[in-house]
C-alpha cells in the first residue's frame, strides 16, 4: 500500500516538495474504448459531488453534461488537500476547443461553483483549478477534463505573486492587470478583445505563444463570474485556443486560473493563462529557475491576430 501524500521541506535549499507515491499507479493515456470518463461508465469513478443534468436524472447516473468527482488518483489528501476532477462532457472528445461555446461555458461554470464551494468551507485556503491538454501537459486520460486541488498550504510562487502585485498597486495606485489593459490597447501583444475579456501575450512568456485572458471587471475572484461573462468568457476562450492550434502545430498546453486564496485581503485582479507546451527545459532552467522562450510575445500576438477564425 504505498504511502499517503506529504509535505516535505528541504533545509539545505529551502525546497518545499510534495510527495506523492499514490500517483504512480496512476493510468496512462487511457483511450475511448475504456475510458472512464465517457457516459455509461459512472460507477468507474468517485461518487459525483456536481453534475449538471436534468433534474429527472438521479446522482452517479446518465444524462450529465458536466460531472465533478474526487479523483481517485489523488496528488493531495484530507487532511493536506483534496483533488477532484471535472469532466467537460459525457462523449469522447479529446480536444476542448472542439467543443460549443455554450458546453465550454459549462466547464467553467464548474469551475466558479466548486470554487465557490470550497470558499465557503474555509478549511483550504489554495485552490487551484487548471486543465492538462494532452500528455505532454500531463494529461494522463484523453477525454477533455480538468482538475481541481485544495491545499492548506499556499504555494511560494503564488505568495510572491500576489505580494509583488500589492507592492506594484501601492507604488502606481491602479492595479497592475488594468494598467496592462490600457496600455496594450494600441501596443503591439494585444490580441483581440470581447465585451467582457482581453486576450494578450504577457510581456515574459515562459512559453511560445502563452496568452492571458484578463477580465474588463476588476475582480479578484474568479467565482463572482455571472452567467453572462461565463458565456463570454468561453466564447473568447474557444476563439483563443483554436488560434493557437494553428499558429504553433497543434501544441499541448495547459490552462490555469490564477485567483486569489481565500485568505489574501488585498486587491487582485485574476486572469486565465493558456501555456502552449512546445519546448520542454533543459538543464540550466532546472538548475537556474531560470526560463528561456524562442518567440517573442510581439510576433506571437502578431501571428494570432492575423489567424482567420472561420
């Protein structure tokens, strides 16, 4: 029986690792012919703690079109954690941005209400929501899913992020992701824009042709989303991806959502980012933390706003 999930700390460097040998007996790359993610094969997984289906259906049944459960090959435990995974729809698709606007609106929707949930429950104050796009993302099933892990403990780069985003607000008195918006409106790594969302390349890529979805509304809470902008905020998401398939050769990619932890008091503003893995690091990035990326985020935005969305 192999070990429950643990924190350890490294003194002589300062590294806090997450240990986790559950994860080893973890699937590989499961196809469609015994997925257990496709409709008819609910009693594979966790019993559902969300689904959205019509009312007429019972629990743990068919009918779904989005199903939230534990996941069964957990990175995190109660008490460090919990993890879960969301299932973006009941067929076999393998890429999510082949899906509709209005399914995708659904996944999100997810997102926001588990967000909420967890919020709720003040016993996680870190959750963080993201989705791994195909093996070289991590992607271990090939049915369109994404995940969700709580933790008690708030990740290093996370607490830097959020103190630099303070330091800057206190040093400009505007926020940071506004004052992006503004600028890059007539700058060159905007990419285009909808009613509610932004689309740009960050000034830093740690990839070729990472993007950022920003939100107009200066939140940051990605949970106090309405229906409206959920519906929009898929629509400029779709738009996005697809773009991106085209301009890098159909890479992975994995998609994150940066919002606030419950117990940050200050002002934030949250964004989805969308990393393209097209190169993996090497030994200096392993050695240095330090990234290297062979695409300027200016010929990156160049190239996706030229890309014909029909």
């Amino acid at each position: 029986m192999p070990r429950p999930p643990e924190w350890r700390f490294d003194p002589r460097c300062g590294r806090l690792v997450l240990l986790s040998p559950e994860r080893e007996a973890k699937p590989d790359c499961i196809d469609q012919h015994n997925c257990p993610f496709c409709q008819n094969h609910e009693s594979e997984t966790e019993p559902e703690v969300l689904a959205y289906r019509p009312e007429s259906f019972t629990p743990n049944s068919t009918g779904w079109m989005v199903r939230v459960f534990p996941n069964k090959y957990a990175a995190i435990r109660p008490p460090l954690g919990q993890a879960e995974v969301i299932v973006d729809c009941p067929h076999h698709e393998t890429q999510f941005h082949q899906l509709p606007s209005e399914h995708i609106a659904l996944t999100l929707m997810a997102w926001r209400d588990r967000l909420a949930w967890y919020r709720l429950q003040g016993k996680y104050p870190f959750v963080q929501l993201f989705k791994n796009q195909g093996p070289q993302a991590g992607a271990s099933v090939a049915h369109c899913h994404s995940q969700l892990i709580a933790s008690q403990k708030i990740p290093d780069f996370v607490q830097r992020e959020l103190k630099h985003h303070w330091e800057q607000f206190k040093k400009f008195g505007q926020c940071p992701l506004c004052q992006e918006i503004r600028q890059q409106e007539t700058q060159s790594r905007w990419i285009f824009e909808n009613s509610d969302f932004v689309a740009i390349c960050p000034i830093a890529p740690r990839q070729a042709f990472e993007t950022w979805i920003i939100p107009k509304r200066c939140s940051g809470h990605f949970e106090t989303l309405h229906s409206k902008e959920l519906l929009t905020l898929a629509e400029i998401l779709r738009i996005l991806l697809v773009r991106i398939q085209k301009a890098a050769d159909q890479p992975d990619y994995n998609l994150i959502l940066v919002t606030t932890p419950q117990t940050w008091e200050h002002p934030f503003h949250w964004r989805l980012e969308i990393l393209p893995r097209i190169v993996n690091g090497g030994g200096w990035e392993w050695a240095t933390e330090t990234i290297i990326t062979t695409v300027l985020p200016e010929d990156a935005a160049q190239r996706l706003r030229g890309i014909n969305d029909n």
